[in-house]
C-alpha cells in the first residue's frame, strides 16, 4: 500500500515570486482576540479559500511591508494608520510560485467592515480561543483538481454554520502563530 502524501509535499517552483500578507489582529469589546481574515470570491485559483488581505507588490510599493498594507486597504478599506505592525513573520512558499511575507499588525476594528467585491466575498473575525481549541483543528484527507493524488491536509474550521476549513498558506502562518499570540509576545 502506497503512504499517503502530506499537502507541504507538493513540489515547489524554482523562482519562486515574492508577496505579502497582513495578519490582522485587534481585542474585541470583551477582551478576547481577534484575527481577521478574507473569503476569497469563488473564481480564481484560491476562489473560495480563507486568506489573509494581501497580494504581489506594485513597483510603488518601498517594501513587502508597504504591500501587506496597500492590499489589506485595497482589499478590506483598513487605512494603514490604523495599523501597527508588530513582527515579521516567517516567509512560507506554496506550490502555486510565491514567497509569502507574513506581518502581523495589531489594528484598530472599523466601526463597518467593507470590502472589495471582486476579490472578497467576506471578512471574518475569528476568535483567538476557537483557533487554540483542539476540537477545530483536524486533518483529513482531499484529493483536489490538480492535484496528483490524494493528499492529509491539516485545517482549522471557522466559520459558525458554514464551517470553512482553513487551510493551506494560511493554516501554515497561522499555525505556529497561535501559541505566540497565546502567551502574549505582543501586546493586542
């Protein structure tokens, strides 16, 4: 019997591009934190996916940190003076050709969250705690479109009612962040 492949097995492009993503992150009225994060619309390679605001760099962007932060006004209207970055996070690269620069931002929450209809279908705040809770992190087996075979992907389900599973580049930022955030090394 063949052993059964990991997602983080796929092969990874040789030029890998570079891009950037905002970890948004504020405490709620009640005091408990919030991580904020973007379903993608249906179309597209990620269509559908929970994703951090984010995207390539414009060559108007200084840095990787100037793109997390146009792209997160871009995509979810957050004005970047209501953004504090707190840390660079470690980059991860996915099978889809691009380096991804994680930063996590402490924000202050808009009274409405609006959004870029053709990217974002919505925002979702998710709670630090339901994210450490063992009962919504699981792994399962998925065979996708594209892939080569079938494959143990690791995800967290969020969402309420609909239950979307996050996975990916995302799962893998925020993944290790989670004990971080936990244990307080930043102030949110």
């Amino acid at each position: 019997m063949a052993e059964l492949l990991s997602i983080h097995d796929f092969p990874l492009p040789q030029n890998l591009r570079d891009s950037a993503v905002l970890v948004p992150v504020f405490r709620d009225a009640a005091g408990e934190v919030q991580v904020v994060m973007v379903r993608r619309t249906a179309y597209g390679v990620h269509g559908g996916q929970l994703a951090f605001p984010g995207g390539k760099p414009e060559p108007t962007d200084a840095d990787l940190r100037a793109t997390a932060l146009r792209e997160a006004f871009e995509e979810v209207h957050l004005p970047p003076a209501q953004v504090q970055l707190l840390a660079a996070l470690p980059t991860v690269a996915v099978p889809s050709g691009f380096r991804i620069s994680p930063f996590l931002g402490r924000i202050e929450r808009p009274a409405r969250w609006q959004w870029q209809a053709r990217e974002v279908d919505e925002v979702l705040e998710i709670p630090l705690r339901h994210l450490a809770d063992e009962l919504n992190h699981t792994e399962e087996t998925w065979n996708l479109p594209g892939w080569p075979g079938p494959r143990r992907v690791p995800f967290y389900r969020v969402g309420g009612e609909a239950a979307y599973p996050l996975w990916g580049a995302s799962y893998r930022i925020i993944q290790p962040l989670i004990p971080r955030l936990l244990a307080g090394e930043w102030e949110i």
